[in-house]
C-alpha cells in the first residue's frame, strides 16, 4: 500500500517561481506554470495517517520537464523509480522485479502533476486561493473541482520565489508532506532522463 501511494503522491513532485519579490504565492504559481519549463532537485517525504501514525521517511531525486514529463527516484529507506514520458507513466519496483505502465492521463488527471507541470490550465480543474504566510512561506491552496482526484487539497508554499513544501491531504485522510532542496530551475537533462527500459527478468504489465 505504501509503494502504490507513491505514485499519487509523485505527482506533486515539482514547483519553481521566477516571479517578483512581492508576489503572493498564486502569482508564483502561475509565473511558475508560464515561465518554468525543466527543473530537478532533492525531495524528502513523509505520510501520516489520521490518527497521527507517521510513515518512514522517503528521500530521493526529481526532474521534470513541460509538459507531462518527469522522474521521480525515491532512494530511501527503499528503491522505486517513477517515470513518465509525455505519454504513458512507468512505475517500477526493484525489489518486486515488476512494472506497471498507464496513460498518463489516467495516472495524473486532476492531479497535483496537472498543477505543476500540466499545461497551465490551472482553473478549469481546480479552485485556487492564498493561504495564510507562516514562517516567512507564503502558502497557497488548489482544490479539485471534480470528485475523481483521489485528493482533497494540496498546500503549496513558497520562500524568495521558490517552492520549499507540498502538503497533501488525501480522501483517506492521510497527509504527505514533502520539502525540496535544490532546486535547479536550468536543469542540464541527460535525452534519456524520461524513458523508461524494462530491467532484462522485469514483468512490465500495461494497465491501460
């Protein structure tokens, strides 16, 4: 269960701002969404339930590129590589010798991914509003609009026009949060960053 949540919780991977100083949090994301086209970083995560139950802590590498690709590399306290190239998402479990692949419509949607590096659409699928500064973050909250999102909110915070938090809270009740460290807005990709190749003895099985 806590490895199928990644892939929910992968799509919030990303944000970046190259905005004015003044700017409220929503003005950052959308100066984000309209001028950021790559970028790559460090995360670290952690779930925790409704009763306050902390999960272990996740801790790995990003990338993404507009629109609808990315790489998310969690490295502790086990392996798991999430990719998407434009087209389908690939998650892949070392440990169970075994990949699944999905549309990548069906595997983001009205998902955190469709805010962050989506194709700046942010209205259509959900409702946007600031949320109250803390600790010198400025914080911003999108809503989905549909029911389907699997997904009540998404916190996002930013500091001197960058992204340092995501907090998600999901329809179970569980909230993520997860806080990214450097951050390269000018990120120089490798052509095979977003491509997925099947391990020789891996079961690569296709939900579509």
């Amino acid at each position: 269960m806590k490895k199928l949540k990644t892939l929910f919780v992968a799509t919030a991977l990303v944000s970046f701002s190259t905005v004015s100083l003044a700017a409220d949090a929503l003005s950052q994301l959308k100066g984000f969404v309209a001028k950021v086209d790559a970028a790559s970083g460090q995360f670290e995560q952690q779930t925790t339930d409704e009763s306050g139950q902390a999960q272990p802590k996740q801790s790995g590498d990003f990338a993404f590129q507009r629109p609808g690709k990315f790489r998310w590399a969690v490295q502790q306290p086990y392996e798991q590589l999430i990719v998407a190239d434009g087209q389908a998402v690939y998650q892949y479990d070392p440990d169970l010798l075994q990949a699944t692949k999905r549309p990548i419509d069906d595997a983001v949607g009205a998902s955190p991914a469709a805010i962050l590096f989506g194709s700046g659409k942010l209205e259509e699928h959900f409702q946007l509003s600031n949320r109250p500064s803390e600790a010198q973050v400025d914080w911003l909250r999108a809503t989905p609009k549909g029911q389907e999102a699997g997904f009540n909110y998404v916190d996002i915070g930013f500091r001197n026009q960058r992204p340092v938090e995501l907090r998600i809270l999901d329809s179970f009740g569980h909230t993520t949060r997860i806080q990214l460290s450097e951050l390269n807005t000018q990120p120089q990709l490798p052509a095979n960053s977003f491509v997925f190749d099947a391990p020789e003895g891996v079961d690569l099985v296709d939900m579509h």
